[in-house]
C-alpha cells in the first residue's frame, strides 16, 4: 500500500471525529464539534492516504501531540518533537501498523521524538519499542495512565 501525507480538511476531521475504537481503545474516541474540527484545521495535523485517496489515518506534531496533564508532571521538559497519530478504527490490529508509523517517520524526518500513549495499549507500546522508542516517564490524567516514550 503505497501512503501519502495530505492537508487535512474540514471533510477529513469531521470523518476522524466520527471513529469510534472498541473498549478499551474508547479513550480515544472523540467529540463531534466544532472546536474538535477547528482544533484539527488550525493544528498541526496531517491525514495520511492511500493511492486512492482513501483516509488511513493522521498525525500531529508539537503540542497538539501532547496531553495536557503531563505538563503538571513535566514529562514535556526535554527538547524533542512530540507527535501524536491515529489509524481508522478498522485498520487497527490487522497488520498495517508497521507501515502506517514507517510512513510517518519518514514524513517527519527526525530522530529526536517523543510520543504519548495510554499505558494500557500494549499494542501500541510494542510497535513504537520496535521502532526505537523507548519508555521515559509516566502520568496519571486522574483515569488513565500514560507514558511518554524518546527516539
């Protein structure tokens, strides 16, 4: 499956806003509004398709990739590019993975990255460890357990 990194539009963030992960994946199930479209149209969001234009999934950088009770903890302290990424609900688990995060790597072209992702999401954890990152530190938003990974 060859990939590529387009602008995202209003059209996009509407049908990312519309997915819907099963339990325990939920935590990353979204409102459908205005300001989660407007947060992805004025972010630094990015979708990524297929060559028949068909919506695989999105990225995002800096603060956008952040959760914000890690600030309270400082696990942004070191300089790095934050990123944060999202795969259809339907693709995830089935293998394209390796390739989507690949993909997006390559688009980004740098070496120093942080990521954060839900300590419950081993899935995620394994991939992102078979790419390099590593596990630093770890916060609580209250509900969920979170940790920042370094490359």
């Amino acid at each position: 499956m060859k990939l590529f990194s387009k602008e995202i539009t209003k059209s996009h963030a509407i049908e990312i806003l519309n997915w819907r992960y099963p339990s325990p994946y939920d935590l990353y199930n979204q409102e459908v509004d205005s300001e989660g479209i407007e947060e992805f149209l004025t972010q630094s969001y990015k979708v990524v398709v297929d060559q028949e234009g068909h919506l695989i999934g999105f990225y995002c950088t800096g603060k956008s990739a952040q959760v914000p009770k890690g600030h309270e903890f400082n696990v942004y302290q070191k300089d790095c590019l934050d990123i944060g990424l999202g795969m259809k609900p339907e693709l995830t688990g089935r293998g394209f993975g390796r390739a989507f995060l690949a993909f997006i790597l390559k688009e980004l072209k740098t070496d120093s990255l942080r990521l954060t992702v839900a300590k419950f999401n081993k899935r995620a954890i394994k991939l992102y460890e078979a790419f390099g990152f590593e596990q630093a530190d770890a916060f609580s938003n209250g509900e969920v357990e979170f940790i920042t990974m370094l490359k």
